[in-house]
C-alpha cells in the first residue's frame, strides 16, 4: 500500500485580530518573530493589501498594527500546523498583554 506523498501546496490561513491595547509595538512583535523562527515553515502576514514576512522584526513593525486591527496569516511547510497553532495562540492571549 503506496502512502500518499506530503502536500507540497497546502497552507494554512487564519484572520485574528490584535486585542492588545498597544497592538503590535515592540515587544510582541519580537515575541511573534521569536515564535515563527522556532518553525520551518513561511510565515507571512497581510494587512490591507500588504504582506510581510512574519520572521522580520522590521516587516512586522512596518504594519503598525493598532488594537483592532484584522490581520490574515498564512503558514507554509512542513510544521505549519504547529506553527499557525502557536503564533495564533499568541494573537489569541493578546500577547499576554490583556
């Protein structure tokens, strides 16, 4: 019995919004960077039209994501499932800054 081969072009997408009063200053986004970087897979983030890579600190920052804000994360590869469940817990607990 042949096993089916892994799925080269899945992906995992999520929309979460930033709960933080302060949104994504500094500090969670170097927490949301430290987090993607642990996995393999691509992480990117789109707002309004612009996607950044989720592993830059300089292109999360770009977003000046403030409390309220609506963000569409794609994950990529091999452990994305594990990647989009961590870094989605992060916007989850509002970056234990709630």
């Amino acid at each position: 019995m042949a096993t089916a081969p892994a799925c080269r072009t899945c992906m995992i997408e999520k929309e979460v919004t930033i709960k933080n009063r302060a949104g994504l200053h500094t500090r969670p986004a170097a927490a949301l960077v430290k987090t993607a970087a642990k996995f393999q897979s691509e992480f990117y983030i789109i707002k309004d039209g612009f996607e950044i890579n989720g592993k830059s600190i300089i292109g999360v920052m770009t977003l000046a994501a403030e409390q309220g804000s609506t963000l569409q994360l794609r994950f990529e590869g091999d452990d994305e499932e594990a990647a989009a469940n961590e870094v989605i817990g992060l916007f989850e607990r509002g970056f234990d800054e709630v």
